[in-house]
C-alpha cells in the first residue's frame, strides 16, 4: 500500500535589533504539505521569492542570495524592537510504498514569515541573516548524510529517520545560537568573518550530498 507520510520541520526565527539583540523562536515537529511546485513562479520580478502551497519560499542555492525585498511579511512577529525577522527551515518527506521508504529534504526561506524594518537597510545584518540560512543548508545536508548511511545499513525506516532528525535538529537551533552569541548578531566584524569563511568550508566539505532533492 502507498502511503504519503507527514514530515516534519524546524522553523527558526532569527531577530535582529538595532539594539544588538536577538533570539530565536523555535517551532518544532510542525506538520508539513509538500512545498514544491513543478511550475515555479516568482512572487514578482524583485525577489527571488516562488509560489508554493506553503506560500512564497526559497529554496537554498549557492547562487541564489537573499535580498530585502525577499523579507515579506507585514508584521515582524516577535517582541520588542527589531531590524530583521528571517524564518528558514530544514526538513524531510516521505513516502511508504509498501515498506519502501522514499523522500526527499528540503531547506527553505520562509518569505511570508520573514520580515525587514524598511527604516534599517543595513547590508551587514543581511549578510548575518544568509549566513543563518546558509547554516540550515548545512544541516539539510548533514540530514541527507543521515539518512543515506541508513539506507546503506539497511535501517531505513521512519522511526530511524525521526530519531535522527530530532538529534540534528537539536544540534541546528544549539548552532544557530552559538553563531549569534560569537558574531553578537553581525557587530562583530573579526567573528563574522571566522564565521563566514567556517561555514564556507563545512559547505563545501559536504558538497557531495547537496543533491539532497530525492532519495
């Protein structure tokens, strides 16, 4: 019998403030439909933003930079006084054919959850807020590794597959904090830097399993 499994997805809200002061908003375990469209459309012709079922989205490409015109939603959504609102996520989906296991990960920007202050354009915190989705790229693939170390022991499965993206999804919003506290949310320059060129390696370290897109 064929089954079409829910998956499951982490959702960060990374926050901004003129102020220096940021969080992240977790939302875990969030039922998730399908995002991908085999027509894609672009919101409009100033943002890399595409129609989707979950909304406007962007899916991660190393070509394919954020911009401020990316950052869609009317209200920022968080407490106290903020620059930037950026939600991203990494996730999975299934499918059960009859005991076969068959999915694919996805990593996406979320642009109707995202937000920008239009009275701060300020090109660092942009740059701090790629870097945030850059390193749920690099999570995405870290899931994709997961995930095909077990096929090849024969334990897929998709209680296997949970178990491990509970674990990585820890290790992800733990990371994500680390990077604010050690940039201090992009005033750092030497940090964000370090941070930059770090991230930079980790992503071509694990070039090979970019091609996360079916499995």
């Amino acid at each position: 019998m064929h089954h079409t499994i829910k998956l499951f997805l982490l959702i960060l809200f990374s926050i901004s403030t003129v102020f220096l002061l940021s969080a992240f908003l977790t939302v875990s375990h969030k039922p998730f439909r399908s995002h991908h469209t085999t027509g894609v459309t672009n919101v409009d012709n100033n943002s890399s933003c595409y129609a989707s079922s979950e909304g406007p989205v962007i899916e991660w490409r190393s070509g394919t930079k954020l911009k401020y015109s990316d950052f869609k939603a009317d209200k920022k959504g968080s407490p106290g006084f903020a620059v930037a609102t950026t939600a991203s996520a990494f996730g999975y989906r299934l499918t059960d054919d009859g005991g076969k296991i068959s999915g694919s990960v996805f990593v996406v920007f979320y642009c109707d959850k995202s937000w920008w202050n239009p009275d701060f354009i300020l090109d660092e915190v942009l740059k701090h807020e790629q870097l945030h989705f850059d390193i749920c790229e690099l999570f995405g693939r870290k899931l994709y590794q997961e995930i095909l170390t077990l096929r090849r022991s024969n334990r897929l499965s998709i209680r296997n597959i949970n178990r491990v993206y509970l674990k990585l999804e820890k290790q992800y919003s733990n990371y994500q904090d680390r990077y604010d506290k050690e940039t201090d949310h992009s005033t750092n320059g030497q940090q964000q830097l370090n941070w930059n060129n770090k991230i930079k390696r980790q992503l071509a370290a694990m070039s090979s399993y970019s091609n996360y897109h079916k499995f």
